[in-house]
C-alpha cells in the first residue's frame, strides 16, 4: 500500500456478519479488503488485496483480551512483524488517543481524535426517537496522525452517511513513503475499535 494515492476512503460492509470494509484510493481502485475476525477471545484484523480474499497483505493481532490498553502487532504475509500501534488506556477515555511504533519499538506517530464533544453529541441524540437515525449526517469525527514534532501529516474523518459507514484518510503533509502502511494499518485498527465503542 506504500505508493497509494490519496485521499483512501474506507466504506464498512452493512449487513455481514463479520465486521468488515473495503479501502480504495483516489482512483477508485480496491487496495485493501478489511476483515475483522469474530468470536476470538483476541482482536485479530487481516488485510486482503480485495474482497476475494485469496491474497493475504497483513495481520494485525492484539496483545490482550480486553482492548482498554491493548496493543496491536502488525505482521507481514510472511508473519513478520513491521509495526503496532496501541491504545492510550486511561487517556482515550475522554479524547481518543494511539500511538504508532514501527518495527523496532520507536514511536513514530500519535493519533489524536480532533474534538470528543462530537462523539457524545452522536451517542447523545441517536438514543433520541426519530432524531437518532440522521446523527450519521450530522455528527462526524475526525483524527488527526501527528508526527513527533507534533506536525500533522494526515487525518481521517468520518464521511456524512445514514449508517455512520464511510471514513475518508487525506494527506496533510508529506511522510516517509515506507511508514504508509503502518500509518493505514494504525488507522484500519483504530476505526474498528472507535466504531465498535460508538
């Protein structure tokens, strides 16, 4: 995925039962299918080529059971590992925050959600009858990747749609061409998670 072509879109699948979405560049070209694995005690996420799945990119597995403060390992179709990224525990209670490590453990990146009020504003309002089922046009969250010298070279924001399912990753500032994967495979796991807490 290192020579993609930004902005990438990610669109979930609605009505599967595994939880999964297709990424494509700016082209519209599939460079990525999403699956989230269920029923496992352990997140595990793999990345195919497309929806047929007969190409295996990357895996991600989690650390841990609970995910308050896992980290997720990234690996290779060879099973090397070529990064993580992990979840700021206590801290993204509030305000959403992820680092990114690469291959040797040294942090390369910080995701940082933009504004939280926007996410109580949407787990407000959609419990509300009838109000509830447009808060996927009004309320979308943002994040931003910042490097270490607290630049921001990326952001990912959720796209106005009836089910909440389309995020879009535009490029802020130019970045290392071999951390693009890391930078979308922290991004592909850090979605899941988001969603999944609402």
């Amino acid at each position: 995925m290192q020579s993609v072509e930004f902005p990438i879109d990610f669109k979930f699948h609605i009505g599967t039962l595994a939880n999964d979405f297709t990424a494509t560049d700016a082209s519209g070209n599939t460079i990525a299918f999403v699956r989230q694995k269920i029923f496992k005690f352990f997140d595990e996420v793999q990345i195919f080529t497309d929806s047929s799945k007969s190409q295996l990119l990357y895996t991600i597995k989690a650390n841990k059971w609970i995910d308050f403060s896992a980290t997720y390992s990234f690996y290779d179709a060879q099973g090397n590992i070529i990064g993580s990224v992990a979840r700021k525990g206590w801290t993204s209670i509030w305000k959403a925050r992820y680092d990114i490590f690469d291959e040797t453990k040294h942090l390369s990146y910080h995701i940082r959600e933009d504004n939280p009020w926007t996410k109580v504003g949407d787990s407000f309002f959609s419990e509300i009858p009838l109000i509830g089922i447009f808060t996927g046009y009004v309320f979308n969250p943002s994040y931003s990747v910042i490097d270490n010298s607290g630049n921001k070279i990326a952001r990912l924001k959720k796209q106005a749609s009836f089910f909440g399912r389309k995020f879009s990753v535009e490029k802020s500032k130019q970045f290392v061409e071999v951390d693009t994967d890391r930078i979308l495979l922290s991004l592909m796991m850090m979605i899941l998670l988001e969603r999944r807490r609402g």
